[in-house]
C-alpha cells in the first residue's frame, strides 16, 4: 500500500451538493465535555491534558512548554448503533484559537481513520488516514477565534458561533480512502513537532454527516472548563 501526499478536491466528501444540504431535514445535537472528568480522558486520550484558560476564555487550552514532542489529541467521534462511511460525511468543524504562531506546525489539523479491514491496511490499527491542513500562506490573526473545517463549506446556519471560517484545503492521505470505507474515529491534532511555546484553544469540535435518504445531522461537542 502506498502512501499518496496530493492537494485535491474532497472527492469522498462531495458526492452530496451544497443544494442539497439546503433543503434536507436537520437533526442538531449539541454536547459538552468538562476538564477534569472521565469524559475529558475519552476525548483527549493519552496526549498532554488540557487546562482551563487563565483568561477565562471558553474552551481547552495547550500549551507547549518546552521544545519536545508534546502534543494533543481531540477525538470527536465514536459509532453509535452503526458506521458512518467516508462518503457520508458533509462538513468537520473545528472552534479554534492560535495565540503564538512562529509557523505552519504552530496549527492544528483534522484527522479521519477508517477501520482495519486486514487487506491492504495503511497503518496497524486503521485503513486509511485522511488529513486536513491548510496552506500555509493562509492569513490568522493571533488571538482570533476561527473555525477550521474540513470537506464542504458549512452552511451560514451551522456556523453557530459566527466565527471566520477557514478552510483546510491540503489533504494527505495514506491508503485508499475508498467512499464506503467505515470511519473509525475522527480527531483534532496539534503537530508534535511546534515549537516551545504553542499555545492552542479549541472550544468546540464538529461534524456533519448525511444519511441515505437524505437526512443531515449536524453535531457539536463543546469543550468547557
């Protein structure tokens, strides 16, 4: 299995036009993790903990002390009753703030794994890995609240919070990344190797998926202190 780095349109994500997005049935689900609890632990896994803001912004912060390989890891993904496939995801999302940047690794990226089938597998533990980052060239004002996503563009009402949304338009994939492939999990990354002092916030992470039929469900996991 080869590994291919190639900037491309979302091709297992837009099956689904953005008209069609329009008029379909929405389903809303809104959910929060608190710091400090079990649920915290599920969702930041073993990667560094996150701590509250001292400011009193809303949200996870990191902070990168020291120049090391410290990093983390925000999952916002599990099955429920049945799989998601590649092809029916719509839209991921990402509430984020960059409060030092010295570089395109002070920034995080989105990641889908897809479940191990035992053919073919890109990695140990999943099929194929999909990354979403963004151009480098791509203008972040420090402190500024932004909401990264990944797939189709959202639709200016599931864009709660009304933050600028910026698109991460550079994939990086590792497998075949097939449309019916069953996604395994679903995570926000920082970049291990970012320089002593990154500090990141990341007050919600999303998804939107649509379902044969139709149907669109959009989610939001709110990250509080």
């Amino acid at each position: 299995m080869t590994s291919l780095t190639q900037k491309r349109t979302h091709a297992h994500m837009n099956k689904i036009s953005q008209s069609s997005q329009l008029l379909d049935p929405i389903l809303y689900h809104t959910g929060q993790v608190k710091i400090g609890t079990a649920s915290q632990a599920s969702v930041s896994g073993a990667e560094q903990a996150p701590i509250a803001c001292p400011d009193g912004r809303d949200g996870w912060l990191f902070i990168k002390a020291i120049a090391d390989t410290a990093k983390f890891n925000y999952y916002f993904y599990g099955q429920g009753s049945s799989p998601i496939l590649l092809n029916e995801i719509s839209s991921l999302l990402c509430d984020v703030t960059i409060d030092n940047y010295q570089g395109i690794n002070s920034l995080p990226f989105i990641i889908i794994y897809t479940k191990p089938t035992g053919v073919g597998d890109a990695g140990v533990w999943y099929h194929s890995k999909i990354i979403y980052t963004m151009n480098s060239d791509e203008k972040i004002l420090l402190g500024e609240g932004v909401t990264f996503y990944g797939g189709l563009k959202p639709n200016i009402h599931s864009n709660m919070n009304g933050k600028r949304l910026i698109e991460c338009n550079t994939l990086i994939t590792s497998g075949d990344a097939l449309p019916t492939e069953e996604v395994l999990t679903i995570a926000l990354h920082s970049d291990s190797g970012s320089p002593a002092s990154t500090q990141i916030l990341v007050s919600s992470l999303g998804l939107d998926i649509i379902l044969s039929g139709g149907k669109k469900i959009e989610t939001r996991l709110k990250l509080v202190n």
